[in-house]
C-alpha cells in the first residue's frame, strides 16, 4: 500500500510531462461531439429518387410518393425529383445511391400486373448491392398496400365469377389496414435493442470498437517507458522493492486515463446503454489490454520486436474484429483468429455474458503468464 | 558533401541496426496473419449453403404453415444466393448462433398463426446481434418493416374476404380463405418481378473490395508510423551541435534523416507489395485484387509512392515536433482513424453527411485514396497527386520549423 501511494503519484506526474497523450484523449470526446453535431437530421447513409409525373393530388401514384418522403430517416432519404432524367444523373454521379419511376396511373399497372405480369414500376440502379435490394422491398411494401387490395378484388371477380361490390370491399379493406412494425429486436440475453433508425448517427456506431483499440494502443505504447526504464535502470534503482507496484501501475494509469475518456466519448454520443454494464465491460477491456500489454513486453524484450506488434495488432483489431463490420459472417475462419484481441469480448460483453467472463478470464491469464515469464526472465536473464 | 554522406551513413546505420527486427517482426506477423486467415477459410468454408448467412427460424413443432414460409423464402430471387433459413428448436438455434454459425433468430410466438386469423398481431422477436450495431443493424431493421407491411395488407386482404363472404352469405368462406393466403404468399414471393429493372453506368466508380484494399494500404503505412515514435524522438543535443560546427546545418540533418526513415519506409512498402503479390494467385485474394498481373501490381506500387512520401512527412513531422513517442502514436492513431473515417476509409464517402464531404475533400488521406483509386482505372488525378504533394511539403517544412525553434531555444 505505501509503494502503492509513493509510486501512484511519481507515475502521475511523469504522465503528465507527456502533454500530448493527454491533449490527445481529450480531444477525444471533443471528435465525438464533432461528428455528433455535423450530422443534419436531413443527412443519411442512402439516398433514393423518386420521380412522380404530375398526379392528382389524391391519386394512388401520389400518395405512394408521399409515404415514400414520409419513410425518410437517418438510414435511408427519399427525395423527389422534378424530371425523369435528374434520376439518372442523381444516380450517374453518386448523388442518389438508386431510383425509382413512378407512373401517373399506377393503380392500373398494378391491376396489369395482377392480370398480365407486366411491371408496376421501374427501378433504376447503379449497383446489385444488398443495400439496394433492401430499397426495392421498402418500396414494394408500400406498393403491396394498393396491390394486395386489388388482388382480394380480382380474386374474388374470378372465384365469384361475377361483379365485386368494390365499395364495400374497399371500405372493409381500409378498415383493416394498420401501420405497425411485427418485430421487436434484441440482444442475446434478451434485453430489448433501442430503436435503430431514429436519431443514431450511423459514424458513431464503430465508437465503441475504435475506442477498445485506442485503449489497447495506450496500454502497448505505455511500455514504451518500461523499456526506457529497462535500459537506464532507473525505477530498480529508486524502487528496488517495488517493481511489481511500479509495473502494473506504468500500464494502470494511462488505462484508465484512457478509459475514463472513454467512457465519457460513450455518453456524450449516446451510444452508452446500461451504466452498470458499461463500467463492467470497460474495467473488464483495462484488464485485457493491461494483461496483453504486459505479456507481450515480458514475451519479447528486445524493443524493436515489439515496436513490431504494435501497428499490425492494432490494424488486425479494426479488421478482424467487428468494428466497422462484421467479416465473420463472410469469412468464417475470422472468428478463430480474433480471440486474439480484447476488442471482439469487449464488443459483444455488454449484452453476451460469456463475452464479459471471457473478457476478464483473457486478462487474468495473460496476467498470469506475463508473471511467469517475467519470473522466468529475471530468474535466468 | 562527404561529411553529410558520413553523416548519413551513421543516420541509416543507427535506424538499419533495429530495422531487421522491426521489418522482419512486421513481415513475419503480416503473413503468419494472412496465412492463418487463408487456412483456416479454406478447412472452415467446404460447402456453398456454408458460405451463406444463416437465418433460424424458431417456432413450436405443431405451428402450421412454417415450412411452407421457410420453403417460399428460400425461393425468394433477392436473398436465395446469400441468405439460407432453417427450421430449428430454439436449444439448437442458440447453440448455432453462440458457435457463430447463425447469424440471426427468428422467434415465431405460439399460435401465431392462429392469432393471425382471430385479428391479433403477436411480435415477431428477432435476436441477431452479439455485439454492437453496423449498418447492417440498420438494413435490418427497415427489412422487418417492409416485411411488417406485407403481413399486415395481407390480413387486411384476407379479413376483407371473410367480411365480404359474410355480408353476402357466399358459401365456402374457408377454403376460399385458405387458397387467398397460399396466393398472396406466392404473390410476394415473385413480386420483384413487378419491378422493371434499368442498371445505368455511373462516373467514377470503384469496386468496394479495391476501395478497402488501397484504405487499408494507406491506413497500414501511417499507422506503421508508430513503430518508430521511440527511434525518431531520441535525440542528442551536443551531437546535433556539432554537427552544426562541422557543417553539416539543421536543413541537411533533417534531409538525411528523412531520407533514411524513408528508404527504411520503402521497404516495408515493398515487403507489402510483395506479400500482396504472393497471394494473387490465390483465388479468394483475386476478389479484392484489382490487378490482372503481377506487372500490373508492381507498377501500380511505383506510381502509388507519392502517398509513401506524404505519409513518411507526417510521420516524420508527428515525431520529430513532439518528441514523445507515447503522445505521438497516440495522436498519429487518433489522427489517421479520424482522417480516414472522414475520408472514406471505412465507409462509403457516399454515406457521410454533405458537410464531412466537404471537409474530406481538403484531407490528405482522401487524396491519398482517390489517388489510388484513380491509378486503378488507369487514370492520373493531378488535383490528388498536386495535395499529396503539397501536403508532403507542408509538413516538411513544419519539421524544419519545429527543430529551428528548438535550436533556437536551446541556444
């Protein structure tokens, strides 16, 4: 305990000598509030044209663009154009990701369709990306709301063989017509997901990863002074019976800076759920990337090996695990290799138990064997 | 000029004596890395239904109408190549999705079905997250509205024929109802044919896989900078002095320092040419390489060098103004993160908002990928290589700027 408070203060001092870390993971709230505040509620990842030839005001064709521009969120903005061809120039320079051209009689394209097969509508594309086929469905559910009455209509003219009394029809129809979303989302311990199209900014949902990996990239980089320390000699000579208190805190304090900041970047972006869960996964990220941190600079005592680690452990992390996306699902074999790293347990430690036992069990142990080869090295070097 | 080429032969000799453990540590992990990838991918993936998304859908055994919907799903032209639904019990579906080989879980609630026909609207409960949201979250969500949507105008379909059968005492209300619902599932199976498709070309686009491959070229060469925070940052103040008094001046000691952590840069670019150029003949690699031959790779590298100048001159610079290697790798990481999701790196410039657009467009890390991007068709950018260039200079000349005025505070 008095090695504790005579170290805790000397190392908090010598990182404060450091301006640079420090002015650098403040400004880290600072870029979060950044791009927390560019985002206009107009801005949005996709953003889709649609033309609409001048209808009637209550025609099915306008009220089908209207509840397109009504759909518009951060995820996906439809927007009107004023001729056919700005679709295709929108679409030609990037301005619009995909298009769509409604026809003025669209209820009699739907009705040839039901009889005929011939299209409703057309849909204009650069690319065959998932994205756009998801844009084809929203735009095919709201289409369906006219179709699926003038299918019954026609089914009924076929099976009945006779004249549909429409009005009735149409006004038990529209009766029964409701807008209401049949999915509820959550995570796997059963905690109900928020809303995810409302006012998320789609650039802050890698912020949990990349600060994991700017956390691991603190602890790796805080070695850099046990290895001067190494070389001078110094923290043996003032602190021979101390080296274990001086160790864990040259990777302690910095962490925590970084991860107090952290957690700050976390809440001032709203990306921060449950605070009782946030504490425990980012105490349970300080002991994994103290632990690697630790390993690895007991593991390889020559600098330049472990200057070596340190850009491709932290590349990797941002590929590998799901920051911004995640590989798994395309490349299965990454979820052997990224056990690896801290970030993969601490992205999914929040609503995956055994992603938090495994994120603290991973520090533990990578404590315990950087205690050995520190042991090993001392006892042998 | 012979006293700045001893000079410059002690410089390469101080960074060279740790460069082999540096390039050959980095080498080494770079393709123990990817070949670990490439083998565990090719013993893991065997099958095609293996490479799809697996989707589970979990529901009572005695739930009518299930495997039917899963059956019509799986038909479905837009999803059939990528996606791949399964009937499970919910003990195998979690067992699947904690073993990653699920991706997404669909819960049926009880009688759904027949809670459909009595007018009730039970929820759908999807699980398919671990961790945090992507975009794909995002997707997600609006496909379950759309598919929210087809659920509910079909009740309104079908509650409309069974009011209609009611109203007018039509006989066979059941089974009139059952064939209307077996239709409409087969109508919104096929109802992408209601839309006419038109692919038009669009100007300057690139394929996503080379748009990742060349940000992770870029990203890679800054972030590499912090291996050198604790080589550039040392400094001995009486030796840089003398070297003052024989004639070798600050402008030369900086160029010759600059040149050598250059050419020690170079190597690492030609290393990572070379593992690129290693896997090109590996089929799976061929999807993000947009090179046809290893001619075509290895020229590409020679004329994508003016982003290993700039990137060095930032390096240089971080280091060289702070003299502090923990500050500097964390400003360098926080810079070229920041940089490069506004830039384009991470995700489509496309989807930024209009204003990180046109901050980007100011941004050396922007250049630098349009740069590339734009020698993969075949085509020089001259505003991009004029930035890269420029940029490069710039922070020269803060590197200069930074050791006169510790020369001159020194003094």
């Amino acid at each position: 305990m008095k090695s504790f408070l005579t170290l805790f203060p000397v190392l908090l001092k010598r990182l404060s000598k450091k301006p640079l870390l420090i002015i650098t993971l403040l400004l880290i709230p600072l870029s979060v509030l950044f791009l927390v505040h560019t985002t206009k509620p107009e801005d949005s990842i996709l953003k889709v044209a649609i033309y609409c030839p001048d209808a009637e005001q209550d025609s099915p064709s306008q009220a089908l663009t209207d509840t397109l521009m009504s759909l518009s969120n951060s995820a996906i903005r439809f927007y009107p154009v004023e001729k056919q061809e700005m679709v295709y120039q929108a679409i030609e320079n990037q301005s619009a990701d995909c298009g769509y051209l409604i026809p003025s009689d669209l209820d009699r394209n739907i009705a040839s369709y039901i009889k005929n097969g011939t299209s409703i509508l057309t849909a204009v594309h650069a690319d065959d990306e998932m994205s756009t086929k998801v844009i084809d469905e929203i735009v095919l559910s709201k289409v369906y709301r006219i179709f699926s009455y003038q299918f019954v209509e026609h089914y009924l003219t076929t099976k009945l063989d006779a004249p549909v009394d429409t009005s009735s029809l149409k006004t038990s129809y529209d009766k029964y017509c409701k807008d209401e979303l049949l999915f509820s989302f959550e995570y796997t311990d059963g905690q109900k997901e928020k809303d995810l199209s409302k006012t998320t900014n789609f650039l802050l949902l890698p912020l949990r990863g990349l600060l994991s990996v700017m956390i691991l990239l603190v602890c790796l980089c805080s070695n850099f002074l046990w290895y001067e320390d190494q070389k001078t000699g110094l923290s043996k000579l003032l602190f021979p019976k101390a080296k274990h208190c001086f160790s864990f805190l040259s990777l302690l304090i910095p962490a925590f800076f970084a991860g107090a900041l952290g957690l700050l970047s976390l809440y001032l972006s709203h990306v921060a759920e449950n605070t009782f869960s946030e504490l425990g996964a980012m105490a349970g990220l300080l002991v994994a990337c103290m632990g690697l941190s630790y390993t690895l600079r007991n593991l390889l005592p020559s600098l330049p090996m472990y200057l070596a680690c340190i850009p491709l452990l932290i590349v990797s992390s941002l590929i590998l695990c799901p920051v911004f996306l995640s590989l798994e699902s395309f490349f299965p074999a990454i979820s052997h290799i990224n056990r690896i790293y801290p970030t993969r347990y601490y992205l999914e430690a929040l609503h995956y138990p055994q992603s938090l036992y495994a994120l603290y069990g991973y520090g533990i142990i990578t404590f315990l064997l950087g205690y050995l080869l520190s042991t090993i090295r001392n006892r042998f070097v | 000029m012979k006293q700045f080429n001893r000079y410059l032969f002690l410089e390469a000799k101080r960074i060279f004596k740790k460069l082999p453990g540096i390039l050959l540590g980095s080498i080494l992990l770079l393709l123990f890395l990817t070949g670990s990838i490439f083998f565990c991918q090719s013993v893991t993936s065997t099958t095609e239904d293996e490479k799809k998304i697996q989707i589970a859908i979990v529901a009572e055994p005695k739930e009518p109408f299930v495997d039917f919907m899963v059956s019509t799903l799986q038909k479905m032209k837009n999803i059939k190549y990528t996606l791949e639904f399964k009937r499970m019990s919910e003990k195998e579906a979690m067992k699947s999705f904690h073993q990653q080989k699920t991706a997404i879980i669909f819960y049926i609630p009880k009688n759904y079905i027949k809670s459909i026909f009595y007018g009730e609207n039970k929820t759908i409960r999807v699980r398919f997250t671990r961790g945090q949201k992507t975009i794909v979250s995002f997707l997600m969500q609006q496909l379950c509205t759309a598919a929210s949507s087809y659920i509910l105008d079909t009740e309104a379909g079908i509650y409309s024929l069974q009011d209609y059968y009611k109203e007018h005492n039509l006989p066979a209300e059941a089974s009139a109802e059952l064939e209307l619902n077996l239709k409409y599932i087969n109508s919104i199976a096929s109802l992408n044919k209601a839309l006419k498709f038109e692919k038009i070309e669009v100007k300057d686009s690139y394929p996503p896989a080379t748009t990742y491959l060349l940000s992770g070229i870029v990203l890679f060469l800054l972030l590499w900078g912090i291996t050198f925070g604790t080589l550039l940052t040392s400094e001995n103040i009486a030796f840089r002095n003398q070297l003052s008094l024989i004639g070798i001046t600050l402008p030369k000691q900086l160029y010759a320092k600059y040149i050598v952590f250059f050419t020690v840069n170079l190597l690492l670019y030609l290393g990572l040419f070379g593992i690129l150029s290693l896997v090109m003949g590996y089929a799976p690699a061929k999807v993000f390489l947009p090179f046809a031959s290893h001619t075509d790779l290895w020229l590409f590298a020679l004329q994508f060098s003016p982003v290993l100048l700039f990137s060095c001159s930032l390096i240089h610079c971080i280091f060289l103004w702070t003299k502090d290697a923990l500050g500097g790798s964390i400003f360098l990481f926080g810079f070229t993160i920041l940089s490069g999701l506004i830039s384009g790196c991470f995700y489509p410039f496309s989807y930024l908002p209009d204003t990180l657009q046109r901050i980007a467009g100011k941004l050396p890390l922007y250049h630098g990928l349009h740069y590339g991007l734009e020698m993969t068709k075949g085509r020089f950018s001259t505003i991009s290589f004029a930035f890269i260039l420029g940029y490069s200079i710039c922070f020269w000349g803060l590197t200069f700027l930074a050791e006169y005025l510790r020369k001159e505070q020194s003094e």
